[in-house]
C-alpha cells in the first residue's frame, strides 16, 4: 500500500519495492505536484491515482531497486552461477565478473542499456591502460557479453528490469585464421619419435588422441568400462578437468553431443591392452603404494592423470626430440582434417562432439573448401574436357 505525505503544495508518494540483496526493506519515492487550479477534491482524487500508478509500477519492475551492477553481479554468481552451471564453466568464467565490475559495475543495474553495453563492449575491444585491462579478441569479447547476457536475463526473471540489453548487441566478428597443426608429414615423424622414445602411457594417449580427436579431459576421464575391446568401441560420457584450487573434477562432457560412442582401428586397442597389463605389473611392484582406480590414464603412482599434465610432456617430449611444438589441442584438428581429407562428410566429422553440424563447419570451413577442390579437380581429370 503507497503511502501518501503532503509536503507544502507538493504530495510525496512511497512504495516499497521488496529487500535489497542483504534482506534491507527497498523504498521507492515520486513527488507530484497538483495543478495550481485544480480543488481539493480534484487533489485528493488525482494524488489517489498517481500512487495507484506508481505502485503498480513498482510491483511490475518500471520502478526497479536501485542496486549496482557489481552487487548484483556476485549475487547473481552465488544464487545461479554455484548452484546452476557446472564448476568447469563457472571456473572458465572467473575472471570475467571481476571485469565487468571494473568496466561497468558502478552502474545502477536498471540503468544499464544497449549504449552501456556498446561501451562495454568498446572498451573491452580497446583495452583500458588506466585500468591496467588489456584489449580482448572478438572470441574473449563474446564470451564476456554472453555472461553479461546470464546476469541479466537472471535479473528478468527476478523481476527486476524488463529487457536485456544484451540482446542484439554488436560485437566484433571473429577472423577465421588456420589452425595450427601438424603436416600428415610431420604427424608420421611424431609418431616414429612416440613409439621409439616415450612411455608407454604417453604412446597409448596420443595415439588415442590422433584417432580419435577425444579432447584433452575426455581422454584422462575414460575408464576401463568405457573400452570395448572386443567391437573396438569407446564411449564417451564423462571428463576430467582441473580447476584451480579444487585439483581434478569428474564431470560430464563439454556439451550433451559430447556423449557418443566411436569406432576405431585394432591398433588403437592393442596399445590400451599393453597400457592394461603394464598397469597390472605396476599393481603388483607397488602394492598396498599403489592408488587403485579403474581410469585409463594414470600417473606412475596409480592415481588419475591431470588434463594438465600431458600438455606439459608433449612441450618437454618436442623440445627433446627436437619437433615442432603444437598445442595438445592440435591433435583434435589434426583428426578432422585427416577424416575431411579421406572424404568424411559434415555429420562424421561432427562426432568429435559437436553440438550442431554449423560448429563444425566453421571450425573447419576451410578443411572442407580444400577437399571439395581436390574433389572437382578429380572428376574434371575423369572427364579429360578439351
């Protein structure tokens, strides 16, 4: 119920619009002031009506509570961000909260509009030397405005502002840029360096990782139950991640898409089954030393293997047999390259996990370009046209 206050020839309206984010009552207030010819009568109707419009205003989010972004941000991460996203991608967002409080987060939270949002997104692009912010790329970029878009939306729904000021924003286009990754060349000479030189363990996970194009932590998360040995299948329906501060997380994989089963050659399968019986040795010499678990990929102890820690060997391993260092990511790209190359369609390529055949095709657009070229230039030899 608004309450009414005359205030010389002025009326002062008060509604409370709910508790701020620390459980305080929230007052809004609106002064009106009656005409100067208007009767009391006239007054008292108008001034009954004006608080009707206002509260109901209030109960609708016109009037909204004057909370900062920046405050709202952190409740936004405790209420949605803990209990609602999985820790693998709250913990990829963690520097972002901090600076869109730096940029943006002494604005009031229903002030901020799509001109706030462009100098965001402006600033981001520019990087603020005051600040100490480096300039971000269009992918980073994005991803900054798409967890904005989360805080937001998250604030709608709690009835707090009306729209998005996200929606639609204009943010930078990505510049596609080829991947780097081996040569099939390169990727033979890597291989002879692998089965000559390293470990066994190390052999099995890029070999797998070649064939596969299994990411990183899809690889450290596979257990025995995930190999069949004898149809040479391996599903995928979980991941190992590693999160500062927590260690290794047992997760589900990056998207829904992500679970999938694939088939691959015997070869893959002959060095999971030494890798199998080398782990049973090791078993036996450590004894009660060693960390039983049914994961794939363990350290020489036992326990799981870090997401981290294959990165960190292959930079060691080429910097010692002296070979071109690619990013243990490269290896995906490699695996989709080779498939488009021996003449996979969209869809097989797609079982590296991605959610829509779009991803995939703008992932490697490229790739595809180049077999449907060696393509037509085939059938054209066929034909011998003159």
């Amino acid at each position: 119920m608004a309450n009414i206050t005359k205030r010389n020839k002025s009326y002062q309206i008060r509604v409370s619009c709910g508790r701020d984010i620390s459980g305080k009552q929230i007052f809004r207030t609106k002064t009106w002031n009656p005409s100067p010819n208007m009767t009391a009568k006239q007054i008292e109707k108008e001034v009954n009506r004006q608080a009707i419009l206002f509260e109901e205003a209030c109960k609708n989010g016109f009037v909204s509570a004057p909370i900062n972004f920046s405050d709202f941000i952190d409740q936004w991460v405790e209420e949605y961000g803990k209990k609602k996203l999985k820790k693998t991608n709250l913990d990829h967002m963690r520097s972002m909260p901090k600076r869109l409080k730096s940029e943006v987060g002494h604005l009031k939270l229903d002030k901020i509009g799509k001109r706030e949002i462009q100098f965001l997104i402006n600033s981001l692009s520019s990087g603020n030397k005051s600040k100490g912010l480096k300039p971000l790329g269009a992918k980073s970029i994005k991803n900054y405005i798409s967890c904005a878009s989360s805080i937001f939306s998250y604030a709608i729904r709690l009835d707090i502002i009306k729209e998005n000021p996200c929606r639609n924003a204009n943010i930078p286009s990505e510049q596609r840029t080829e991947r780097d990754m081996y040569t099939v060349d390169e990727a033979r000479v890597f291989l002879k360096h692998l089965t000559e030189k390293a470990h066994l363990k190390y052999q099995s996970y890029f070999i797998l990782a070649i064939y596969s194009g299994f990411r990183r932590g899809e690889l450290c998360g596979l257990t025995w139950d995930d190999i069949d040995f004898e149809n040479h299948i391996i599903t995928v329906n979980k991941a190992l991640y590693h999160i500062p501060f927590e260690g290794n997380v047992l997760d589900t994989p990056k998207t829904l898409s992500s679970n999938r089963c694939l088939k691959l050659p015997e070869i893959v399968f002959d060095y999971l089954k030494r890798l199998q019986n080398f782990y049973a040795e090791q078993s036996r010499i450590f004894g009660t030393k060693w960390a039983e678990n049914d994961f794939v990929f363990k350290r020489d102890d036992g326990e799981v293997l870090s997401p981290l820690a294959p990165c960190q060997w292959l930079k060691n391993f080429c910097k010692r047999e002296n070979l071109r260092y690619v990013s243990l990511h490269s290896f995906r790209h490699l695996n989709a390259s080779l498939l488009i190359d021996s003449g996979a369609s969209v869809k097989t390529v797609q079982s590296l996990g991605h959610s829509d055949a779009n991803t995939t095709l703008n992932i490697y657009a490229h790739a595809f370009s180049r077999a449907q070229a060696i393509a037509s230039e085939a059938l054209a030899n066929n034909f011998n046209l003159q």
